[in-house]
C-alpha cells in the first residue's frame, strides 16, 4: 500500500501530473468499460492550452507518495465534481475518501448546498460510500462510444 503524505491543493505546475493520474487510472486500472471505450475516453495523455485552462477553474485536491501524484478530486462553483481518478495501485487504499473530505470541506466553506457529479461506472461506488444518491442514470457518446454513467448528488444542507 502506498504511503501518503498530507493532501494539498494542486498548482499550476501539477497539470502534466494530473494528465498521467487520469490516463493511467482510465487505461491501466480496473474497469467496467471495453478498451475501445478506454481509448475513447482517454485516447491520450491530455495537455496543452485546453486542458490548462480547465483545470484552472477547478480547485484540485491531490494525495501524493514520495515521488508522483497518485490521485486528484476536482471541486468547482455550485459543487460540481469534474475530476475524481485514482492510480491502480492506490484504488482501495482510502485515498478517494481523503480527497472526498477535503473537497466536501472546500464545497461546505463556499455554502455550496449540494456536490453532483457524472460518475462513470467504476466511481459510482465510491461516490455511493461517501454519500451520494444517483439522480438519473446517463448514456453520453464519446467518439463512437457509448458510455453508461450516473448523474448523483449528496445534499450539504440539512433542513432544520
């Protein structure tokens, strides 16, 4: 099991990082997905102008080990979720929980009254573990596949 430093909010400087996180977990890891689904959602490593620029708007947690990042979560304006991918060999270590606590806290600073997220199959558990219910059960078209995933949302208020 990897060892983990403290969490921190991503930088600039990270988005390279990032990009490896998100192909390794979508290629390497463990899915519900086809292959052709897997180079369709993540043909390459992402980079340039685009992907900077949409990172940018997100703040980005991040766990790390010793050397390299081995997981992010992405929160942004009205609580939405973007960005959740873990490495492989850090999947069932808790460091999707870690992350989930530090955005939650970010979103719950800001009065978010809600965090929704597009689950793909594979984070719909870990979404589920933390919280969150599925709203409606999604088909979207990437290239020319198509992919199963779930719009769910965990209300941050509590009616008093």
């Amino acid at each position: 099991m990897p060892d983990f430093h403290p969490l921190s909010w991503a930088t600039p400087t990270d988005t390279a990082a990032l990009a490896d996180v998100m192909f390794d977990a979508v290629r390497n890891g463990p899915s519900k997905y086809t292959q052709a689904q897997r180079a369709a959602w993540v043909p390459e490593r992402r980079r340039g102008a685009e992907w900077e620029t949409r990172l940018a708007a997100k703040d980005i947690a991040i766990g790390r080990d010793a050397t390299r990042i081995l997981g992010f979560m992405s929160i942004e304006g009205g609580g939405y979720i973007d960005f959740a991918f873990i490495r492989p060999e850090a999947q069932g270590s808790g460091l999707f929980r870690r992350l989930f606590d530090m955005v939650q806290e970010r979103a719950r600073a800001a009065d978010e009254p809600r965090l929704w997220v597009h689950a793909s199959l594979m984070a719909q558990p870990a979404f589920a573990a933390v919280g969150f219910s599925v709203v409606e059960h999604q088909i979207v078209q990437i290239g020319d596949q198509d992919f199963q995933r779930a719009m769910m949302e965990k209300p941050l208020v509590t009616a008093v």
